[in-house]
C-alpha cells in the first residue's frame, strides 16, 4: 500500500510540474513581444528571467495557499465521516467479539 502512495504521489508531481510548465509557456508565448521590446530597450537576460520566475512564484504560491486550504477542509470532512464508525467500534460488546471474527 505504501507502494501504490508512493508511486500516485510521484505521478501527482509529474503531472503538476508539466501542468505548470504548460501554463508558464502559454504565458511567455503570450508575452513575446512584451519580452521583446524589454529587451530592444535594454534588459538582460537575467531581468528577464527574474520576471518570469517571479510570475510562476506569484501563481505557484496562490496554487499552494488554496491546495492547503483545501487540504485543511477535506481533513475535517474526513474526521466528521470517520466519527460513526469511530463510537460503532468504541461500543462493541466484548463478549460477542470473538464471535465475529472471521
């Protein structure tokens, strides 16, 4: 089982890391001219750079602050869903447990 997580969290990662470089490429091809003039009127290569990593960062923070938010809700959910069958366990009759066991 550990496995299978492991493998699903390797496989998220892959398909958010190209998701994300699809979407920073759809941008800067938007932006080509943009870019183009920035560097007619002199900007280096490295300014560049630092504004298109500056745009993934904004995009990528706003991804995580809602991802945990998420996250932080569908964990109550999870507590509330797991509540009955947390007091079902909790009120088993010792004596007839035994006799369940399969």
């Amino acid at each position: 089982m550990a496995t299978l997580s492991g493998i699903f969290g390797v496989l998220a990662i892959v398909l958010t890391a190209a998701g994300l470089y699809g979407v920073i490429s759809y941008m800067v091809a938007r932006r080509t001219s943009e870019i183009g003039i920035r560097v007619t009127l002199g900007a280096d290569r490295g300014a560049v750079i630092a504004l298109i990593l500056r745009e993934a960062a904004v995009a990528l923070a706003a991804g995580v602050g809602a991802g945990t938010l998420l996250a932080l809700a569908a964990g109550r959910v999870a507590a509330v869903a797991s509540y009955l069958p947390a007091r079902r366990a909790a009120s088993v009759n010792p004596a007839s447990a035994p006799r369940h066991i399969a």
